[in-house]
C-alpha cells in the first residue's frame, strides 16, 4: 500500500481520563476540547455523573463541559466502570479521601484485573474495603481521613502512581512513591503541578506535596501518541508515501516507541512543536522504512508498554530478532496480551515465543496470513489490523470493533491514509 495525507488521531485517553476526573472535583464549570469520546471515556464520564457532576455529552468535535461541586456525593449505585482499569483505579484513589462507602465493578475483562496494587497502598493511608474477595472487581471502598504515605510500589504503573498522588490531593497528605523498573507516564504530575502542587523527584522518589487548589480550566486535549502509534507503523511498513500525524501528544513519558522504532531503522519527524498546559504537542511525518531487529530493556517498557503490540507486528517484519525484556506485566492487561502476542504472530505465520517475561521475535518477508484471536483487547486488535495492511496479507480479526475502546473509528482512519484493514 502507499499512504499520505495529514491525519489527526483521537484525544490522549490517559489525559482525558485526568482532566475530567479533576474537572468533577472542582468547584465550578470547566471545558475540555479534544477529549476521547471512546467506550473508556464515556466510562469515566459515567461514573462522574453518578458521583453528582454535570457533564456535557461526549461527542466528537465538541467541547464537554464540566460542572463539579468541590467533592464528590455518595452514589445510590454501583460505579460501573466497563472496560476502563484507568477509570477504576484513579477512581479508588479520590473516592478513598471521601467519608463514604462506594462499590466499583466493571465488564468481565476488568473485573479480572488485579486492584490489590492499589487497594493495598490506600489501606496503608486509612481507606477500607469491607469483604474485598479476590484480587479483582467488584469492591466496596469506604473512604475518609487519610494518613500520609512512603511506598516502594511493586511494579512501575502509572495508574497505580496517579491513584496514590490523586489520594494525596483530595485528603491534602504527604505522598511519596519509588518505581522499580523505569518511570511510567507522568501526565498527573503535570497537571497536579499545573495546579500549584509540589511534586518533585529526588533520589528516584516522586515526593507530593499539598498547597495546591483546584480551579475551574479549559485543556485541549492533545492527540493520543499509543493512538498515533498504529498509523505510524501502517506508514513505517507502507511502500511509499509519506503520512504527518497532527497535534500528537510527545510527552517524553509516552514516546519510548519512537525511540525504537529509531534504532530498528524508522524515520520519524517532528514539526510544528508546542506547549499545552505542560503537555509537549507537535506533528510526525513518517515514511516506508527497511526495519531491523533490536533488544527493548527492561527500563525502557514503562515508556511503551501500551505500543508493545505494535512494536512486535513491526518487529515481525524487520530483519533478525527483537527481543522484549520484562515484560510479564502484559499478562494482566486487557487480556493476557503477552501470551496472545506471541499466539496471534504464530497464527498468522511469524515466529514469536514467550521466555519467562521475555517476548522474542523474528522477523521475515513471507505474506501474514491467518486468524487473530483479540479477547476484546483493542490494541492487539489495531496492532494485527496494521498488520494486514501488507500487499499479500490475509488476516482475519475476530473482533475489530473492540478497537472503539481507545480509538473510535479506526477501521476508517486506517482506510483514510491508504491501509486496508481487514475485518
């Protein structure tokens, strides 16, 4: 295929999650441009309303608007939060500084998802949760006065990090985080800073500190970079063409697939930089690259761990082996994308294994052709759908509507830069 054209990718889903969450704590009426209107989104929206703000539908193209009261109210039912881990978790961070009991659930892919990560940190400061069974949803917390925290957190998450910053806020405590292995995204820092808060680092500790205030703002959100990732490497693997992604958020925190997709041989370039709201913004124009395999460490998977997907179709079609260090978080995502990796590449004819927490694959020339099995996990869906953009592949995917969950719309994106995604 050949691509070209400008096109632009939906808002930062992790960002959207943010400002909205933060717009329904504060005490008057707030506007969000840009922001996702995904099935994860409308999830956050969902619950938000529940909790007594006021919210303007999320559409595309228009901007929502956000009225909160200061604190949230106890909801008369359930806080369904679908598919959304990033909704739940950030969501028991500001519901554990409110003196009320709340319950949490979700579909039946989220209510796999471990919460003892953060359950157990929340605990250390004072929040409850009365008949927790298992490591899943659903969950009741009870909420209130919290005590400060000093935590070495078991695995580097930014959803575990912003629940724990974000209980700090709202109950106006001391926080002090360590990751393990790398820094995972930093988009509540930002925006905890940009209210006013102290949040520093010093000796590989994150330190929060309260004295900021919640005020009413506008954002525009930025385009989502793990979006862009996906047209990106339809692009990378095009045979001629050149694509520019427009408005994409480049927080250093998000890009790390960019930094190897550089060492396997891709050309990406960045124009038109800018700042918003302390998010680094501009384009990328991307062509048709001869891609080599590479080694991704450990310290660097926190910066990608969402475009791990991606990265291993594009790894499926460079020359030699690429190999993904640590990487055993992928098994309690969505599905347990790394197995499924490393099964849906050997479907479709590629060579992949699973080591330990290891992922390698080998690259070849030869048409992908098969069945891919998603278990409703968009980004192995999007990932396998670039795949088939190849001239001569054949890939069937079993459910590419599952995409909406981050990217609504991306069966034609697809199509509009010159792929042909198969459904």
């Amino acid at each position: 295929m050949n691509v070209g054209g400008s096109v632009r990718v939906p808002g930062d889903k992790s960002i959207t999650h943010r400002v909205l969450l933060l717009a329904g704590l504060t005490r008057g009426i707030s506007h969000v441009g840009g922001a996702l209107t995904s099935l994860d989104a409308q999830s956050s929206a969902r619950v938000l309303r529940q909790l007594g703000a006021e919210l303007s539908p999320l559409r595309k193209g228009t901007t929502v608007t956000v009225r909160g009261r200061g604190r949230f109210r106890r909801p008369d039912n359930p806080l369904f939060c679908g598919n959304s881990g990033t909704t739940a978790r950030l969501l028991l961070g500001l519901l554990a500084a409110h003196p009320f009991s709340a319950t949490l659930t979700g579909d039946i892919s989220l209510r796999r998802r471990p919460m003892r990560r953060v359950t157990v940190p929340l605990a250390a400061m004072g929040a409850s949760f009365p008949e927790q069974n298992g490591d899943g949803l659903p969950l009741t917390i009870r909420g209130g006065r919290l005590r400060p925290l000093r935590y070495d957190m078991p695995v580097s998450s930014a959803q575990i990090k912003s629940a724990l910053l974000l209980a700090g806020m709202a109950a106006e405590v001391d926080v002090s985080l360590r990751e393990p292995h790398g820094r995972s995204r930093d988009h509540t820092e930002r925006l905890l800073q940009a209210f006013g808060y102290s949040v520093t680092q010093q000796e590989g500790w994150i330190r929060f500190t309260p004295g900021g205030r919640l005020q009413p703002f506008d954002i525009q959100v930025p385009g989502d970079p793990s979006s862009s990732a996906f047209l990106v490497g339809a692009a990378v693997m095009a045979e001629a063409g050149e694509l520019r992604v427009s408005g994409v958020g480049l927080n250093p925190t998000r890009t790390g697939f960019l930094d190897v997709l550089a060492r396997m041989g891709g050309k990406v370039a960045v124009e038109n930089r800018s700042i918003h709201f302390g998010e680094p913004v501009g384009d990328l124009i991307v062509g048709p690259a001869r891609l080599s395999g590479t080694e991704v460490g450990a310290h660097e998977i926190p910066g990608l761990i969402d475009e791990i997907p991606l990265l291993a179709v594009l790894a499926s079609r460079a020359a030699g082996t690429t190999t993904f260090r640590q990487v055993g978080e992928l098994r309690v995502k969505e599905s347990d994308r790394l197995g499924l990796i490393a099964e849906n590449l050997r479907a479709v004819g590629a060579e992949a294994e699973v080591v330990g927490d290891d992922l390698i694959v080998e690259g070849s020339d030869r048409p992908p052709r098969g069945s891919v099995r998603t278990a409703a996990d968009h980004r192995l869906a999007m990932a396998f759908a670039v795949l088939g953009t190849l001239d001569g592949a054949r890939i069937r995917i079993d459910d590419i509507s599952c995409a909406a969950v981050s990217f609504p719309d991306f069966p034609e994106s697809l199509r509009a830069i010159g792929g042909r995604g198969k459904k």
